[in-house]
C-alpha cells in the first residue's frame, strides 16, 4: 500500500528522521566525554610523619571528602628532607588531580633555605585552597619545671643549650620563628629535628627532650588533659581552642608575631577545570558543619577560598621569609 503525505507532513518526517541519530549521539556523548571526578581514589601526600596537625588536617578533611566524592581519599605519609621527599613525589605525579600535596610555608621557607631542590618549586605546583591558619606553640613537659615563658627565656640566657626544643622539621617555620626569638632575647636552646611534629611530641611527653615549638593543632588535646604545658602561642592573637594560653607579644615579646598556613596543591599542568573542581569541593567540605566545627576544636582557623588567595600568600610571604632568614641568620647550606 503506497502512503501519500502533503509536502508538510514529509518535510516533518524528514526533519524526524534527521535528528533520530543525533538524539542517539546527545545521549551517548555525555556517559563517554563528562566522566564525573573522582572515578578512582585520591592520594593526598601529607610531607611528614604521621600524628602531627598536617596530618591531622588532612584525615579530618579526607574523611569528608570520601563521603562527598564517593570515592576513597587516601592520606599517604611522606616524611624526610623537610618536606622535599614528599614535595617530589607530588611534583613528578601525573598531572590529573588524583595526586595532591599538603603544604604550608615550607615551600617557601625550603626553596629559600636549601641550594638544589628535587623540583622547582617557583613552576612545580599549582595551588588549589588555602585551607588554615594557626598559631604555633610553645609547650613544655611539666617535668622541667617552666611554668611561662619568662622562665623559659631566663633559663636559656643563663644556661645557652640547657633547653632542648625538639623541631617538627630542620627549617621549618618553628625553625624560623625560635630562631626570631633567639635574636630578639639571646635564648639559646638545643634544636633537635624531627620527621614531623608527632616524632617531637612523643619525645617532649616521653621526657626525652624538654620542649617543641609545633603548630598548635598537633598538642590541642596534651594542654588540655595537662600532659604538656602551654607557654604562648606565636601569633598575635590567643587561640579560641586555648584561650588561657597567652602570646608571646604579651608574655614579653612586644610586636611578636608569627601565623602558619596549610594549604594543597596539584602538579603543574593539571587542567584548570580539575583544579576549579578540588578548590570547589575542598572549600565545601572545609565548611561543612561538622569538618569546621573538629578543626576549630583542634586551633585551625578555617580559611578556603579561591585558589588566586593561596598564589597571592605564597608571593607576599617569599620577600617576608627572606628577609627572617637572613636576620636570624638560618643557613641548612
């Protein structure tokens, strides 16, 4: 039976027709081409050994990113040279976002303080958020007997090296800050390096060694149970987590002040887009009631934003590192 159509209704079937395999192609493309991230789990390289407050950080954050992505975040601990082992590992991954790194200021601090790096650490990096601030600060076992800074500072001046201060790295911003105050007082101590602040903290509660400069997150629960005492905090503000726990600047040091960051970056050449996508889900989850309410709890203060904030601390901090360094005079060359 032959069918007869006016020339409307063939001019519609033909139309029809046409976009019969093109609705296939729209509806193919989107299950091949926008594969959702992540579709396999993510590595977060934390630079130093386990126990510490970059590692808490990043397993507090881990744990919320998981449940966000659906996929497992992973927390590989990389300690040794500083952060420089760890540092390298992310910087010759595969630039695609599975890879991370957790960093501070010691990118900074190393790339002034050490002559070769492993990487370059001006063009390696591509900076994804800015997660926190905090305080650094200085804890003692009770054993020694210091009860505040001002004993502390009178012991080192008239024993030089009778106080040995255990560091959560060599060059590290506890580094730079004692340094500072060593040229502000004339206290000297006895460093001691460690791979990371939970080394130094298990050895400050052991009794092995009197003291640790850390950042505040990492012994938040030790000050409270009294198994460590607080002396002051670095920066120019008490810490809410600690609010009994002076500065430094009012415990006798007038205008001292040192804030640390932790923040995460992907290799170079990562795609934009993946980037937009870590920053915007790390902002999320740094701000989800519960992430925000155990970071602050530990003395982090929850930054986040975009990932330009984070470049534009890393230029305005190199000229202010330099400059530290060069007048406590730090040399690890």
């Amino acid at each position: 039976m032959l069918l007869h159509l006016c020339p409307a209704a063939l001019r519609r079937l033909g139309l029809a027709l046409l976009l019969l395999p093109l609705a296939s192609v729209a509806d193919a493309n989107p299950a091949q081409a926008a594969q959702p991230f992540p579709q396999r789990p993510v590595h977060i390289v934390v630079p130093v050994a386990a126990g510490g407050s970059a590692d808490r950080l990043t397993r507090v954050l881990a744990e919320r990113l998981g449940r966000l992505w659906g996929q497992a975040v992973v927390v590989d601990n990389v300690p040794g040279a500083s952060g420089n082992l760890g540092a390298a590992r992310v910087a010759h991954a595969a630039p695609d976002g599975y890879t991370l790194l957790q960093q501070g200021e010691g990118l900074t601090l190393n790339a002034l303080l050490y002559e070769q790096l492993p990487y370059d650490s001006q063009s390696a990096f591509v900076p994804v958020i800015k997660a926190v601030v905090n305080p650094q600060i200085l804890v003692v076992n009770p054993a020694t007997g210091l009860h505040s800074f001002q004993d502390y500072l009178a012991r080192a001046r008239a024993q030089p090296g009778s106080i040995s201060l255990g560091l959560p790295g060599n060059g590290g911003i506890a580094h730079v800050a004692h340094a500072l105050i060593t040229q502000q007082t004339g206290a000297r101590v006895n460093y001691i390096p460690y791979g990371g602040g939970g080394p130094a903290t298990v050895d400050v509660l052991a009794g092995h060694v009197d003291a640790t400069l850390i950042t505040l997150a990492a012994v938040t629960e030790q000050v409270r149970s009294g198994r460590l005492r607080a002396l002051a905090v670095t920066t120019a503000y008490r810490s809410p987590a600690l609010p009994e726990v002076p500065t430094m600047a009012e415990a006798g040091l007038p205008g001292f002040s040192v804030e640390s960051w932790q923040g995460y970056f992907v290799p170079a050449s990562t795609p934009p887009e993946r980037v937009r996508q870590l920053n915007q889900d790390i902002d999320t989850a740094l701000h989800s009631p519960e992430v925000k309410a155990r970071l602050e709890d530990l003395g982090f203060k929850v930054q986040g934003g975009s990932t330009d904030e984070l470049a534009r601390s890393l230029q305005s901090e190199r000229p202010r590192y330099a400059q530290a360094i060069r007048s406590a005079g730090i040399s690890l060359r």
